[in-house]
C-alpha cells in the first residue's frame, strides 16, 4: 500500500473511531432528557450506558469470531453503516426497551467495526507507520469525548 493510500486508510478509521466512540458515550448528556422523554427513572436511564459497556465487552469477541470467515472490509463496511442505522432509529424509540435494544445491538457493532479496523490496520500499514495509524484510530476515541460528546449532547438537548 502507498503512503498516500495508508495516509487515507488511517484518517478514514480514525473517523470512525471517531464516530463510533461519540455513538457510546454521547448518552451520558443525554440521560436527563431520555429519562423524561421515556418516562423511566435517571438510574434506568443509566442502565443504557451499563449494558452498552457490558453488551461491548461480551459481545464483541463472538460477533468478530462468527463473522470472522467473511472479508473484514465487507464486514467493516457493513457494520459502520448499520451503526449509523441503528443510531438514526435511536430517534423513533419511544419506549424503554427499545431503546435498550438499540443500544446492546449498536454496542455489539461499534466493538466489531474498532477491533476489526484494529486488525485491518495491523494487517495493511507497513510496519514502520503500524503501532501510530493503531494509536491515531484509538485517538479517535479520545477526540470523540472532548468533541464529538458536547457537540452531540447540544444537539441532542436542542433537538429533544
């Protein structure tokens, strides 16, 4: 792979990260407004954070081993885009279980597409540039709780 195309790949899964990591923790500015919109208690609420950090952390590993036999861009792909799905319909559910589900399932994928790209990264970056395009994807993480958090928690307290 070209630097050029190694420099595309890391700032195309640092984004993601980016997103994905907005995905899991915006809620924590949200859980006021949830807990009044769902009619539920703020600990309930809190439940959604919880079982994301549980659903994540179990689910992951069997999602990247059934999935595993198919092509980690296909499978990549295919998550990142159910994950923007499953985030868009977090704003139809109008009821406590649903959203629960939203939550586990967007978890289950956020885990699959990190630990994949993580791999594809491993596997495509020339060795010199492999341990930073790792720590750029990570970062994302990072970048999402300093901007992608407030940024989302504003928008989401203005829009309801």
């Amino acid at each position: 792979m070209t630097r050029t195309r190694e420099t595309i790949f890391i700032i195309a899964f640092t984004f993601a990260a980016f997103v994905l990591g907005t995905t899991e923790y915006v809620i924590v500015g949200l859980l006021k407004d949830i807990s009044a919109s769902l009619s539920i208690s703020l600990a309930g609420a809190g439940v959604l954070v919880s079982s994301f950090a549980i659903a994540y952390a179990l689910g992951t590993p069997f999602a990247v081993t059934l999935l595993g036999r198919i092509p980690r861009h296909v499978t990549i792909l295919t998550a990142y885009i159910a994950v923007l799905v499953f985030n868009y319909l977090t704003i139809f559910a109008t009821t406590y279980p649903v959203m629960l589900f939203i939550r586990i399932i967007t978890a289950i994928l956020c885990g699959l597409t990190l630990s994949l790209a993580i791999a594809a990264t491993s596997e495509h970056m020339s060795a010199s540039r492999r341990a930073g395009a790792v720590a750029w994807i990570i970062g994302g993480f990072s970048i999402a709780n300093v901007l992608g958090v407030p940024v989302g928690t504003q928008i989401g307290q203005m829009a309801g």
